[in-house]
C-alpha cells in the first residue's frame, strides 16, 4: 500500500484576498477556509503571473510567464506541447482528475489531466466569450437575483463529492491502491456581482465602502485615466457600488459553502488524514476600490491572491506566512509534495522547507504581467517591500507596501527611491521580457484569432467537456 498523499487542489475565480474570515474580514462568512487555515498555513503575499482569466491560469499551470507560453490574454491559447502541473502528476504516477473550471481555450481539454469529469462553461473557440468592458453597465446590474455561474458550481461541487464518494468505496473495497488526484475548479466569485436574494440580504447594509475612494478628476496616472474610461467606470453611483460589494460578498460565502461540502466529503471517508489540501484562485477582484472593478491592474486587490496549504503532520498549523511568493510557487510546492518531476523552465520554487523553518533564504519576489491588444504593455516586480510597475511607454510606479499598503503615494521619482527603482527595472527585463516583441506578438496572435473565430461560426469544433449553461439563469431580481 502506498504512503504518498492525495492531492485535493481547489482553484477559484477572481476571489480578492482579502475576502475572508481568516485574512481578518469582519463580515464575510467562510467557515470552511478558515478551518482550512487553521490547520495548515495562509500565505498572505502571494500573486498572480497575471492579473486575467487565462494567462494567470496557463502560467498556473506551466510555472512559466505569459510571454514564454505566448499567452497574454482571454483568446489566446496555451501550447499543447508545454508540460503541465497534470503532465508531471502523471509522470509521477498519478492519474490527475479535473472537475470543473479552467479556462482552456483550443481543442486540448485536459492539458495533462487524464480525465475530466465535468466541464466548462465557455467556448473552447478563443474570442468567442470576451467578457464585456462596460464595467459601469456590469455595477448597475448587481444586486440579488441568479447566476449561472452559481449553478455550475454546485454541479460542479456535487460532481467532486460523487468521485470521492466512489473513490473511497474502491478504497474500502481493496480496488483503489493509489491516492487520488482531484483539482476541482470554481467560477465564484467571479461577477456578475449577482448573488441569490437569501444571500445577498446578509450583506446588503453590512459590508462598508471601499477604503480608497478616487474620482476620476483626481486620476494622475496615464493608465489609470485610460483603463477607466476604456471600461467605462467613470465615477460610478454609489447605490451601485454597494449593491455589487454586497453581492460579491455574498458570492464568496457561497463559495465556501462548496468548498465545504468537499472538505466534508474528505473527512466522511476517512481521506483527510494523508491529503494535501491547496486553496487558491487565478487572481483578485478590486471590488471598487480606487474605483475600480474586477482585474487587470497590478493594484493589491487585484494581482495578489488568497492562498492555504494544509497538510496535517508535515507542514506547520496556524500559521500565517508572509513570505512573497507567486503562484507558480504553489504548483512547484505541490509536485515536490507528490514526488513528481519539476517542470521544465518553470519559475516555481518548493515553499515547504521554507513553510516549515528549514530555509531562511526564501527569495522575496514575485513577477507579474500583462498585455493587451490596445498597446497597454506592463509588467510587475514586488520584491521585499517594493512592488515596481512599468508600463510600457509611460511612466512607471513604485510603492513601499509596508509604509503605503494602499498604494497612494508613488515614489518612483523620489531620489532616495533611485536605486530601488534601477534594481527593480533590472528585474522587469532580466529573463527576456521585450515589451515591443510582446506588442508585434499581440498583433499577430489577433489576425490568427480573427481567422479561427470565423472558421468556427462555419464549423464549429465538438467539445466532449462543455457544460451547457442557460442565459435564463443569471438575472436580477
């Protein structure tokens, strides 16, 4: 009988990190993760390789950036031929299952994992299911009422507890020699910020506004001035704004609520006591504040992510780590745990020895990028303290974290910030990134895209994984 551990690794969609009971939210209910951390460990500075669906969630998976996958934005498809998270699990002898959400695009389905045992909901064809940029619109149609997002995770959820259910039956049986392998992925809280009205009134009235209030007038970065006018969010009500915070706090509770019924489907068949349990999500939600919604910048509620790794008897309980780390960390940490080969060209390092007090040589860094097909070209450092933007062709931007958590007050043109900001744009540059090979690529990705989406409406390619999702289901009340 073998002693290698199970892995049960839940991945969400756009959950800000700091939406939770145990990262010290008041309000929010999540029971079920913060029993999570309390048995394992909460890793406060974690961040994303990209602030957007799937660029973050192909890094996740490979340990490489987006522009050493060519994979920067919603329509661009990750190359079959990188090696995985699931291909190294499988190499290792594991059979990776994935239930649920994770966002690939193209005919590969699986990447790696060796069976799929529900699908997505979006199209497979890249550009086909862009998300829409009139964020004011998305704010005002908040509120309590359906999601069909919310249906596909319970599906999704009662999918998960079946396969373990009937995993542990084999088990019990003498058939099931081997640990399992389950990634199990969620859309909540993904908007639309759309909760059911029985959870959304245990918000509405209770959640607070956002702590950086910005109005447009007072913007003084280029950027900034342009995402929120390109996304429409000039100033929005303020009727709006709390309707959405309300309903996606509520989205997260119900998040919890699913990953709780997993948890206790582990515990019920006795499979808790040898698994590995890792908790993250592809990246943050900004949910108003500076007045922004969503992703797609590399402010702290958007690029950092809500990140717990418990397993019992091998790393410590109840600890908060503060550590930087990236999410490609976290599957370089899930495969030493497993045994499985290192992925090559991957940028994840083991945290375990650091996690458990072995290693005072954790590097405090992590990188992060983005880009998109109007030009805006960025790329992100944080380093101990430090986070650096550079934005390509515009000014760049510094934060002393510890002294500005709210990243206020930009010190990139301070003198006594000079030689932080030399080290820092260093770091931007130092593995390959080209910001004008980046631009060329992005045009040349959009005319390949242009064509197979046309192909598509003319031929549209079978999907053996897809979950059929009804517009009727997301409304509001």
């Amino acid at each position: 009988m073998t002693t290698r551990p199970n892995l049960l690794f839940i991945y969400s969609d756009q959950h800000n990190p700091y939406v939770m009971g145990c990262a010290g939210d008041p309000v929010v209910a999540t029971p079920n993760l913060d029993s999570l951390a309390a048995k394992g460990v909460l890793a406060t500075d974690v961040y994303t390789p990209s602030p957007v669906c799937v660029p973050a969630r192909m890094s996740m998976l490979s340990g490489r950036y987006p522009h050493e996958i060519d994979t920067w934005t919603n329509s661009h498809i990750m190359d079959s031929a990188v090696p995985t998270l699931a291909h190294s699990m499988g190499a290792a002898g594991y059979n990776p299952v994935l239930a649920g959400r994770m966002h690939f695009l193209g005919p590969d389905q699986l990447h790696g994992y060796s069976d799929r045992i529900i699908g997505d909901h979006s199209s497979l064809v890249p550009g086909t299911g862009d998300a829409s940029f009139n964020f004011l619109e998305d704010i005002h149609e908040s509120g309590p009422g359906g999601s069909g997002y919310q249906v596909i995770d319970e599906d999704t959820t009662a999918v998960a507890v079946e396969w373990l259910n009937r995993f542990a039956v084999r088990k019990r049986a003498g058939d099931e020699e081997e640990p399992f392998n389950l990634t199990v992925g969620y859309i909540l809280p993904h908007s639309p910020y759309i909760a059911r009205r029985e959870d959304y009134e245990r918000y509405a009235g209770r959640v607070k506004p956002p702590t950086v209030r910005l109005p447009f007038s007072d913007l003084d970065h280029p950027f900034d001035k342009w995402w929120r006018d390109h996304v429409n969010l000039v100033d929005p009500p303020e009727e709006d704004v709390m309707k959405a915070r309300a309903a996606y706090w509520a989205l997260v509770e119900r998040l919890d609520t699913n990953i709780g019924l997993i948890l206790e489907a582990l515990r019920a068949n006795g499979l808790d006591e040898n698994t590995i349990i890792v908790y993250s999500t592809d990246h943050g939600d900004m949910v108003g504040e500076r007045e922004l919604w969503m992703k797609r910048c590399f402010y702290e509620p958007s690029v950092k992510v809500p990140a717990i790794i418990s397993w019992p008897g091998v790393i410590p309980q109840g600890m908060q780590c503060d550590r930087v780390m990236s999410v490609a960390d976290l599957n370089a940490t899930i495969l030493s745990a497993l045994g499985a080969p290192e992925l090559p060209g991957s940028h994840g390092r083991n945290a375990i020895p650091m996690l458990r007090g072995e290693d005072d040589n954790w590097d405090d860094v992590a990188i992060s990028e983005y880009a998109i097909q109007e030009g805006s070209i960025q790329r992100m450092v944080r380093k101990n303290k430090w986070k650096f933007i550079y934005h390509h062709g515009e000014p760049a931007q510094l934060f002393d974290l510890s002294a500005d958590p709210n990243e206020l007050n930009d010190r990139s043109q301070d003198s006594d910030c000079a030689e932080v900001v030399s080290e820092l744009s260093a770091l931007v540059f130092a593995d390959g990134w080209d910001p004008d090979h980046v631009q060329q690529r992005l045009k040349e990705k959009k005319r390949d895209t242009d064509l197979i989406r046309k192909w598509a409406e003319n031929c549209p390619p079978e999907d053996q994984y897809r979950w059929d999702m009804d517009p009727s289901w997301t409304y509001v009340e």
